[in-house]
C-alpha cells in the first residue's frame, strides 16, 4: 500500500440509528455487542449500578434511546491498550437501551483514574455515547462521579464552563450499595454538556 | 497495542457529518442539542475503543437469507465494499453490525406497526467482520421504501443501516446505505441531513463484477471511516 500521498477522502458520514434498531443492535435473542452488565468475574474494581435517564428538550422521557458506554477498570486501564489487561474478560463496552420512561442502567466497575498520553491524570470517568430517532450523529459526553477532588483539575472537565460541569457529573443515590443516578439532558437550560474531539 | 498504533483524528473531517438539528427531520427538533457542542482534545479514553473479532459471529450472519427454515421474498443481493481509513488503508478486522427492513418495507421489531406484512424467513439483522484488506460481503434482500408513521406522505427510500467501531471512540460509526437511483433519495429527511458534498458516500454503486450470474445482483458500498494511522504505520497498510 506504498502509495503517493493523496487528497484526504471525504468520510462516511452519520445517520440516526433510527427507531428500529434494537433487535440488532441489543438482541434479546443472542449475546449483544456489549450489554449493559460489563461486570466480569475478573473486573478489577468496586462494583457499581449507573441509572440513567435520557429527556428531550420538552423534559419528556426519550423511551428509544441507545447508550453505549467506555471505560477503564478499576486500575485505570483500557482493554485492548494496557497490556496488563490483555486476558482480563472485562471489554470496558457497554450497551443499554432506554425503556418507556427513557431509563436505562448499566452495571459495572467504577473506573480508576487514567494517566493520558501527557503524562495527564484524568478523574475517574465513563465515556457516554447517546444514539436514537432524531439524533443525527452520536452525542458524546462523560460521566464524572462526585466527591471526587480530582475532578477539579481533570484535563477534560475542568475545560467546561464552570456552571454547567454539573451535568457531566452523577449523583450518588444509595451509600453502600454504590448507586448513581446521570440524567443526560438532550436540549434546554441545563442541557448535558456534549463533547466533541 | 500501545500508543504508537494510535490513529489521529483531524477536526475538520466532521464536517462531513450532519448538524445535529435539522429543520426538515422533525424529529431532531426536541432532541438536538441547541448549545455548542464543547471541543476539546482526544485524549486517551477518546483513542481507544473497543474490538470485537469472530467471537461475536454466529453462522449466516453474514447471509441474512439463510436465518431461518425458508427462503425469505424478495429480491436477493449481495452488498459489498472495504472499509477505510482517511488515507484509504484497509481497516482490517472491524465489525459491521447490519439491520434493515424486509422487502415490504417492514421491519420484524415491535415498534414498527406500517401495514405491511413481515416475513417468517426474514429478520433482518446480521454481522460481518473485515478481512486484512477491510474488505467485507453480506448476502441480503433488498429492503423496501416504507412510510414514516404520523407524518403525512413521507417515505423512507430503500436503504439498510450499518454500525461500525473502527479503531477508537473517535472512528464510530452509525450510517444507511442508500441505493443508487432511486427517486425518494431527493426527499428523504434523513440522507439530507448530511451535507451536498458527502451525502453521495451513502449511495451504493452496482458493481457488476460482484454479481453472481443467475444469482444475486451486487452493490458496491465502500466505507470511509475517520481516522487515519500515524505516519510510521502507514506503510504496512494493517494494524498489529
């Protein structure tokens, strides 16, 4: 493939998953690609319950929404990356579906913190990927936990106007059972702060 | 892998995606973000995603003809093309998830109620992986132009979506696969989304080389996924 250096091509561009997509996308039938349990017998890290909600710009419950979520383990470390997570069957993948009230839970690890390419350290975070009808192209965000110190000079958060880094960050809900709730705003005042890299 | 196989990403080939609000598709009147979307520089989480190899394949996933006890109705095709990166390299290995509606225009999913009959020897999902070269092939029906419900005398052009991961966060994909020719491309609220200069990327092209005579007529349908290899990589035209 040692060819001249040529014009950047155009690329494929997005579409909606439309409303039709969960018998392929989240079979019932077969295993998904990622589900909304990413707990492995071999996770490395505390167990936790995220309980999402998805609203639209008139507060009103997105009941066909896709999420797809990306994280480390415990250890801070991404499958497929790190190599001392070569082995481990926790993928960091996980995939959910909105119900008629748009909620959706995932169960996994709380990821540890992430040390970047520069040397960076990133507070413990979840990568949030929301597909559905009217969403054009993945809306991306991150999930932050509370009570976390290191959020305060995470590369990423610390970035986004100081009044609005509430909507990236959970809520605990339940003390020892480590239960958040992250309701993910599509449109309005306090929209969710999406992303793009 | 380690940091040296991470691709980079330039901002300015977003511009090939929709805008999130459009005013012609109603439906991302309520759901489109209104604020700017915040910029900022990938960072590790953003570079790296997840894979997925043959574990995930199961028999016929690849022939969305073969699922079931009989033939499904319709027209058989084959769809085909190679995924690439944005210097054109094969992107080996990467898993496409495919769904669609039947020949009728109907999809076997419980929220689709368009009087239009399903078929018990279709479902209308599969899953194909790359090969070295990023190339891939399925075997489908020709899904039907179906009308949008509630809405008066919209219709959806023929067209089968496909979800891809490619190398990281940052190269995912979710797009439609359109057919050449058809005269609801003009109309259609979706494709339009896009911008003029790269809505043509979803139009499949017959590729008559790939028909099987007396069999299946093919459609070429290449994809071009974000991203590209760091500039040490480029040569070997596949990951590690």
């Amino acid at each position: 493939m040692s060819e001249p250096p040529r014009e950047r091509p155009v690329i494929t561009p997005s579409q909606t998953v439309g409303p039709f997509f969960s018998f392929c996308l989240a079979p019932r039938d077969r295993p998904g690609i990622g589900c909304a349990s990413l707990i492995t017998p071999d996770a490395v890290g505390t167990r936790i319950t995220i309980e999402g909600k998805v609203l639209d710009g008139n507060g009103a419950p997105v009941p066909d929404a896709l999420i797809e979520t990306w994280q480390a383990d415990g250890d801070g470390r991404y499958a497929g990356f790190h190599r001392a997570v070569a082995g481990s069957s926790f993928t960091g993948f996980g995939r959910a579906t909105c119900d008629a009230d748009g909620r959706f839970t995932i169960e996994t690890v709380k990821p540890g913190s992430v040390v970047d390419l520069e040397n960076r350290r990133h507070a413990p975070h979840i990568a949030i990927g929301v597909f559905g009808k009217g969403i054009n192209r993945r809306l991306y965000t991150r999930l932050y936990f509370p009570d976390e110190p290191a959020n305060d000079t995470d590369p990423v958060l610390s970035c986004v106007e100081s009044n609005r880094r509430s909507s990236m960050i959970a809520r605990q809900t339940g003390g020892a059972e480590r239960r958040y709730a992250f309701t993910i705003r599509l449109q309005g005042v306090d929209e969710t702060v999406f992303l793009e890299a | 892998m380690d940091e040296s196989t991470l691709f980079e990403y330039a901002p300015e080939s977003l511009a090939a995606h929709p805008a999130p609000y459009s005013e012609s598709y109603r439906f991302t009147h309520k759901r489109a973000p209104l604020r700017p979307i915040h910029a900022m520089a990938p960072t590790i989480t953003e570079l790296t995603g997840p894979s997925f190899g043959a574990e995930v394949l199961n028999a016929h996933d690849d022939d969305l003809t073969r699922q079931h006890e009989g033939e499904p109705i319709g027209e058989r095709i084959i769809v085909c093309g190679q995924v690439v990166d944005e210097e054109g390299c094969g992107v080996p290995g990467n898993l496409i998830e495919i769904w669609q509606a039947n020949a009728a225009g109907r999809y076997a999913h419980e929220v689709d109620t368009h009087d239009a009959p399903l078929d018990p020897n279709f479902t209308g999902s599969g899953r194909v992986l790359t090969d070295a070269e990023g190339r891939y092939r399925f075997t489908t029906i020709k899904p039907g132009a179906y009308p949008v419900g509630g809405l008066d005398n919209v219709w959806r052009p023929s067209h089968i979506h496909l979800s891809l991961f490619g190398p990281s966060m940052l190269s995912r994909l979710v797009t439609q696969m359109y057919f050449p020719g058809d005269p609801l491309l003009a109309f259609d609220t979706i494709l339009n989304t896009a911008p003029a200069h790269s809505r043509d990327r979803m139009v499949a092209a017959l590729d008559r080389s790939a028909t099987q005579s007396e069999w299946a007529i093919a459609y070429r349908f290449d994809i071009v996924l974000r991203g590209r290899r760091p500039a040490s990589r480029r040569q070997s035209g596949r990951d590690v």
